[in-house]
C-alpha cells in the first residue's frame, strides 16, 4: 500500500505514472480524474434533492425489493467488520445502504449514503465508478482511490445487468483498506448474480402468467 500512495503522490504532484506499481485501469482513470479537473483533496459525493430522490427510488422499486434480502444475508456475514454494503442504480446514485453504524456514519462524512452520486465524474476513481464505466466487477484499494478522503477505504463493486444485459445497477461492499482481501470482490460478484437471477426469475414468471392468461382469453 505504501508503493500505491507514493506513486499517487508522484501522479499529483509531478504528473508522472509510475507504470511499474499502478494497474492500468487505475492510472487510466487517475488521467480521466485530472481531465475533469477533479480535486484530489475532495472526494464528497453529491447528494440529489428529495424530489429527484423520490424518482430514482421509485424507478428502482424492483430492484431494491430483490436486493435488500439479499445485502441483509451479506451483511450477517460481515457484522461488526466495519464494512458497509451499497447498491446504487444504472446511473451511480445510492439507493440502499446496510451496515453498522460506526461505517455508516464514517460514510455519511463524505456522502457516501442514499441520495449521492457515486461516479468517476464526481468523486474520482473508486470502484462503483469503474464497475459502471468498464461494466465489469472490480476493487479498488486504498490509495489507488484519486481522492484522498477514499485513501483509508477498500471497494469491491460488481455489476447487476438485466435481461438483455443492459446494466441496471451496482453492487458494492466498503470498508478498511487495512482489510482488504481478493475474496471480498469474490462474495459481491455473488451476490450481484443472486440478485440478477431473482430478477430474472420475476420477469419468467410474468412472461408465463401473460402467455397463460393470452391462451385463456383466446
């Protein structure tokens, strides 16, 4: 982790990118962060008003009653781990939030909860950000985050696609840096793939009962 700050530090402060110790998919997105004119100090998510909340929360109804269960079986496994289980919409905005309070509140310090946007664009690199930009599961560790507020974080993030593949949401799980492991991104891939296939379930069962009651009326 040491290796990963420094080379951060030299990407800030000299622009150079130490190939070597960086992952391409970070320092690629380290380059996109300095092209929006991102801060690196920052990092706080914004939050959306009630109203537009209230839309968003209603267009991912589905969603969020196929997820809950399934974050809530997730969380039993790491309770008092102090890590934070998120899922967010297409778009990157956090519609659910499951943890402890001890996380939860570290994470509301930096609007990282219900009603904030969490891409690339608006708080630099950092895993929902990149799952939905290269749509595929991804972690990230500590400095490898652009801002530094996320410096003390490990995300592990994984894609949730609907039926014709199109993305519908993130799964994320959030926590010490200090904690981080490769199987953490591992457990979420999983569970984005439970709540992908309930979904898909859902739409089965709706396509059968359509086609039965179209026979019945014909």
């Amino acid at each position: 982790m040491k290796e990963i700050k420094k080379a951060w530090e030299k990407y800030i402060r000299e622009d150079i990118i130490q190939e070597d110790v960086v992952r391409p998919i970070i320092w690629q997105s380290w380059q996109r962060c300095k092209a929006y004119n991102l801060n690196p100090k920052c990092g706080i998510g914004k939050k959306v008003d009630s109203k537009k909340l209230k839309q968003i929360m209603d267009k991912n109804k589905e969603l969020l009653k196929v997820a809950r269960p399934i974050m809530e079986k997730l969380h039993k496994f790491v309770h008092d781990s102090d890590f934070i289980i998120i899922l967010t919409d297409d778009e990157g905005y956090i519609i659910e939030s499951i943890g402890d309070e001890k996380i939860k509140e570290k994470a509301e310090r930096m609007n990282f909860s219900i009603g904030a946007l969490w891409t690339e664009e608006e708080v630099g690199t950092n895993a929902i950000g990149l799952c939905i930009k290269e749509n595929k599961p991804i972690q990230v560790i500590g400095a490898e985050h652009y801002c530094e507020a996320h410096h003390s974080w490990t995300c592990s993030a994984a894609p949730i696609h609907g039926d014709k593949g199109n993305l519908i949401g993130v799964l994320d799980m959030s926590g010490s840096c200090y904690k981080a492991h490769k199987h953490t991104l591992g457990i979420v891939v999983a569970a984005a793939y439970s709540i992908q296939n309930e979904l898909s379930l859902i739409r089965s069962h709706e396509l059968i009962d359509t086609t039965v009651e179209s026979i019945t009326d014909g």
